[in-house]
C-alpha cells in the first residue's frame, strides 16, 4: 500500500495542466486552460484546467476531479496506478507502508499483473531481437533493409519471437508467470493434445502501447514468404486490449500531433514507423480497422485537424470511404491525401526525402468531402441518375457536420465541382439535416421506450448544477456567502466598532471570521442542508490552512462528492450564474482585490444584511401565519410585540442598505 506520505507528496507535486496536457490539447483562458474533453463525444472546449486549485471538470459531462483522478477515468485504472503512474512521471520514490499479500494483489491488481506480463514479453522480444545471433541476422537486418536505423526501431521497441516452437512460453512459465496467463493475451496458443507454443513464433514483433504508454497486446508479422499463412497475427481482445480504443503509435506521437495541430491516419505499423523515420511524427494507424468512436476520441483530445493518407488502390480507397462519416459527425476537419499509383504509406516514405514527403502532404491535402466526390465521379461516369445518387450521398456527408458555416463552405464548393446551383443544393442539404434530426429524436424515444437510453442517447446529458429555487432569494443569498468564504474568507476587510462614547473605529478582520462572528452571536444557521455542511467543514480547516488556494483544493477533493461537485462547478467556472449584485461586486475583486478592499468590504456587509433581511421575512411571515392560527388572547399579545420587534430591526437593516420595504 502506497504511504499517505507519499501520496501528499504526489498531490503536491503534480501538476494537473500538465497531467491532462499530456492526452488533451489546452488552450489558456485567464488563469484557467480549456481543452476538448475526452470523456465524451466533444466538439467545443468544455472542460477546464485550473492550475491553483488542481482540479479538472467538463461542463457538459460533469466529469472532474484532480490529476489523479484524470488518470484513473481517462486509462480506466484503480487508484493505485494512478498514483504510481504520477510518481514515475515525477520521480517521486513511492513508500510503501506495508506489502500486499497475494490474494490483494490478484484482488486489487489483476489488469497489473497482465500489464507485467505483457511488459515482460516485450522486454523478451526485444532481447531477442538485439542480443541473439538468429535476431541480428534475420529480424534486425530486415527491419534495417526498410530503412530503418536502430534509434526508431529502439523507439518503437520493435523485438523478435525466436522460431523454436515454445522458446518465449518455456522462459515465462520459468519467470513465475501462469498459463492462464500467457492464454488470456494471446501470447502462447494450446493445441489439441496440450502442448504450448508460441502464437509469434518466427515473426518481428510491433508492441502496441496505450496512451500512457503500457504494452496492451502485439502485432506480428513473418517473415516467411510464399507460404499459405497470415502475414499479420495480432493480439486478442483481453481484459487489457480493446483495440477498438487503441491507435497503433499514439503514445510516441501526441505531443507532435498537438504541436502540428494535425494527425496523419495511416493503416498499419510499418506505415506509421516508416513515415516517423521520414520526419513525419504525428502519425498514427488504425491498425486495419474502421474507425471507431474510442480511437476518434483519442484524436479529438489532441486536434481537430486529421489527415488521412490513402494509397493508389481504388478498391480499398472506396471501401475506407464508409468508415469515415463519423469524423464529420464528430466535427473534425477532414483533410486527404492521395499517394502515387503503387505506393503505400510505408514505401513512399522509404524513398523520399523528408522535405519532399513533407512539401507532398503540404500540395496534395484536399478536403476529405471533395476527394471522396471525385473518388465517385470517377466511378459514375456520365450516368444522370448515378451522379444524382452520388451528390446526394455527399451532400448526407456535408449534413454530418456539426458547424453551419462549414456546411455553407463546402455546399459552395460542390456547386462549383458538380455544375449546380447552391440553391439547389442547400434545398437538399435542408432535408438531409432534418431527416438526420428526426432519426435522432426517434432513436431517443425507442431509447427510452425500451430502457436503452444510456445506449441510443444522441444528445449529451447536461452538466449535474445545484438546482436552486429560482423564487427562493434566501437560498441565493446564502449560496452567495458560502461562495464569498471559499473565494475569499482568508482576505481581510475592515469591521467597524464603536467606542463607549460612540466614536466609530475600524479592525481589520477576516471575511471567514466576520461571518462566523454574525452566525453565532445571533445563532443563524443555513436554511439549505448543502450549505449548512460546507459551512461546518470551512470551520475545520479555517484556522489551519495557510492561504486561500489550500481551502480551495480541500473542498475540490473532498471525499463528500455533494460538496466537491458544487465547489468544482462553482470555482472552476469564471463567470458563475449568480446574481448580478455577486457580478457586479466580486468579478472585480477577483482581479484586484487589494485596490478595491472598499468594495470588498461593502460587498461582504450587504450581502450579510440581505441574508438577515430575508431571515427576518421568513420568521415574520411564520408569525402572522400564528397568530392566524392563534385563539389564545395572551399568546397573540406577546406574538404581536415580538412581531413589532421585528418590524423595527427590519426596518433598520433596510435602513443601512438603502432599500425601502414593500411589505
């Protein structure tokens, strides 16, 4: 079990732009960093960083947390990982405060010891590749004869799998680890009467790592030829590769996917290892099969701008045609990029220059929308009715982005490709939206009808707020005071006193402290439950924490996830939906407090006497509500005079705000 010391250590260390930075793009916006949330099908920047209070939270999804908590959602991880994760990324030596036993860790870290497994197989491979007599010459000088020199092939950790039937089963079962285990990944196979032996044995082996860089699963190819077998074997679906969420190359290329603000999509390993030999570092591949939502994610937290790079078969350009409408329904830019006659990603790049790779990609990139209509062109000829059903298949591609000017842009360019109108087209492209609209409501409503919403749902839910009653001033005003105490409750503001012959006198004095005082000489409490809890929990730590980030980054990672959800959603958001006496006070605060302490100070008094105001309302109209109730004559005396009181420290207070009671 990791120390506690070790954990603070971890928090306070780490750093959660750079964390998320790591698998998001952030853009800064004032002293927060906004950036596509991968968590869900996102199109706009909607989760924000905040560096001083270590928190993340996406305002569509709701989801958020600190850096570890990123990682935990984003890799799908325990706790554990996720902070060892951080400390290796950190250099942070991890205490331990006391050993596992085995049946915790089969319990708590099965993943793990698969991830070991398949750490160790890669570390094998590649021994093999570099350090045996068979790997240096046979499965290094076939990578080295594609041009590859051993810094790449190092980067990519590609490795070599022995021919001997068994040579890698036989050293992992000596090394400790299980049959089930080697079976589970597909790193050993069982054959009828029992025996083991290597699923790669033969081959070059391509590790296929996550975003973090853990090995999932393998690819392998031989290296064999004119033999009736697979070229290609790859890793099963296990408990650790879903290959549907994994872009072959993705870890090694994501920081210059996010500096090039561009990806290139390729189809598989050599493609991508060749092209980034070329130069050409953010590239990843699909590894040979159709896009999927989860690796469209993986893209669209680093860009929106993505390439695809297709070889001169006409064939397979028509058939990955298909798979392409959800990167425009995903709202991503789509560009392509068609390579000359008989080559393929892999060779083309082996045989170029890295200037003149480049400069290639730079004058042959056309709009994904307009390749794919030429692509057809092609295909129809001069048939009428076939080049009908071909512009209305594109203009149901164009009606798949999300953005209307986008839309606009590439209607004026097909008019201009197809000889026709615009009109005409946007009279199309009216009904292929509406028609794409109405089959998302109907899908949502069968959703429904049949208990399948969280499957069908086409509309992302809202972001889980504290619903405050719009009516009830005295709940708003009292979410204004527990905002004022966790924004600024350690800032002092000047209190004023009086002497015994009446001469007025200021003490500076803390917000927190201020209000504390008020509550408790005349026993206010919150009238909403949520507020009231915060309350106690600021009383704690008030005295303890050192500046007004700590309290901050307390109540964000609180383990009371009422409390968190309320303070994330509230802190993190520049421009709260508050009232606009908060706006109008406090957005100015935040930017110079001590040039605008007056304001502060005013602010804090008013929003007090409000408080009390609306207190004193709530209990007049309590008493009225008795005396009606009321046929005892004494008791309606007494709840006349307390009424009376009431009416005169109503008026007093409306007094000092300047306001005039109506009621």
């Amino acid at each position: 079990m990791i120390s506690k010391k070790t954990i603070d250590e971890i928090l306070m260390i780490t750093k959660i732009e750079e964390v998320v930075g790591d698998f998001v793009t952030l853009k800064r916006r004032g002293q927060n960093w906004v950036g596509i949330c991968p968590f869900h099908d996102d199109k706009n920047p909607s989760m924000y960083v905040s560096p001083r209070l270590g928190i993340f939270n996406c305002f569509v999804c709701d989801t958020k947390g600190n850096a570890v908590h990123f990682i935990m959602e984003h890799e799908k991880i325990s706790y554990p990982e996720a902070l060892r994760y951080l400390a290796k990324k950190y250099n942070i030596t991890i205490e331990e405060e006391a050993e596992k036993t085995k049946e915790e860790i089969e319990d708590e870290n099965k993943k793990e010891s698969l991830l070991l497994l398949n750490q160790f197989a890669e570390n094998y491979f590649v021994e093999q590749l570099f350090d045996t007599e068979d790997g240096r010459n046979i499965a290094l000088s076939y990578f080295k004869e594609r041009g590859l020199n051993e810094t790449i092939i190092k980067k990519f950790k590609l490795g070599y799998n022995p021919e001997g039937w068994d040579a890698f089963t036989q050293t992992a079962l000596k090394r400790g680890y299980k049959k089930e285990q080697l079976l589970t990944l597909g790193l050993t196979k069982e054959s009828e009467n029992g025996k083991l032996f290597d699923f790669f044995h033969g081959r070059v082996i391509f590790p296929i790592h996550n975003a973090l860089g853990k090995t999932l699963g393998f690819g392998a190819r031989t290296l064999k030829q004119g033999e009736k077998i697979s070229k290609y074997f790859n890793s099963p679906e296990s408990e650790v590769y879903h290959k549907s969420d994994i872009l072959y190359g993705f870890f090694i290329a994501k920081k210059a996917i996010r500096a090039n603000d561009n990806v290139y999509l390729v189809e598989g390993y050599t493609d991508v290892i060749s092209m980034f030999a070329a130069g050409i570092e953010n590239v990843v591949a699909s590894s040979g099969t159709a896009l999927t939502k989860g690796q469209i994610k993986l893209i669209a937290a680093q860009t929106q701008n993505i390439t695809l790079v297709y070889d001169g078969d006409p064939a397979g350009i028509k058939a990955s045609l298909r798979g392409i409408d959800m990167l425009l329904e995903s709202g991503l830019n789509v560009q392509t990029v068609m390579l000359p006659e008989r080559e393929d990603p892999d060779s083309f790049a082996r045989k170029t220059t890295q200037e003149e790779l480049k400069n290639y990609f730079q004058n042959n990139s056309v709009s994904f929308i307009l390749f794919k209509a030429e692509i057809l062109s092609r295909e129809v000829g001069n048939d009428p009715m076939k080049r009908a059903g071909m512009v209305n298949e594109i203009i149901n591609n164009v009606a798949d982005i999300p953005d209307a000017v986008a839309r606009a842009f590439y209607i004026k360019e097909c008019a201009e490709l197809f000889n026709l109108s615009e009109e005409t087209l946007n009279a199309q492209l009216r009904k292929a939206v509406w028609k794409k609209h109405e089959t998302q409501k109907e899908r949502k409503t069968e959703g429904w009808k049949d208990g399948r919403t969280e499957e069908v749902n086409i509309v992302e839910p809202l972001p889980k707020q504290q619903k405050l009653d719009v009516d009830n001033r005295l709940v708003e005003i009292e979410k204004n005071i527990i905002l004022l105490i966790l924004k600024y409750g350690m800032f002092e503001v000047d209190v004023q006193e009086f002497t015994e012959e009446g001469e007025p006198y200021f003490i500076p004095t803390r917000i927190d402290q201020y209000i504390f005082d008020e509550f408790h000489h005349q026993q206010i409490r919150f009238s909403n439950p949520l507020f009231q809890k915060i309350y106690v929990e600021y009383s704690k730590i008030a005295n303890t924490a050192h500046n007004q980030d700590v309290i901050k980054s307390y109540f964000s990672t609180i383990e009371d996830k009422e409390i968190a959800d309320f303070v994330i959603v509230h802190l993190l958001n520049d421009e709260p939906e508050i009232s606009e006496f908060w706006l109008s006070r406090f957005d100015i605060v935040t930017r110079s407090v001590s040039n605008n302490i007056h304001k502060l100070n005013n602010a804090i008094e008013e929003t007090i006497l409000m408080f009390k105001l609306r207190i004193i309302e709530e209990y007049r109209k309590l008493i009225l509500r008795e005396i009606a109730d009321n046929t005892d004559e004494k008791l309606e005396k007494l709840m006349f005079q307390k009424l009376q009181q009431l009416l005169k420290r109503r008026e007093e207070i409306a007094k000092r705000l300047g306001a005039v009671v109506t009621y």
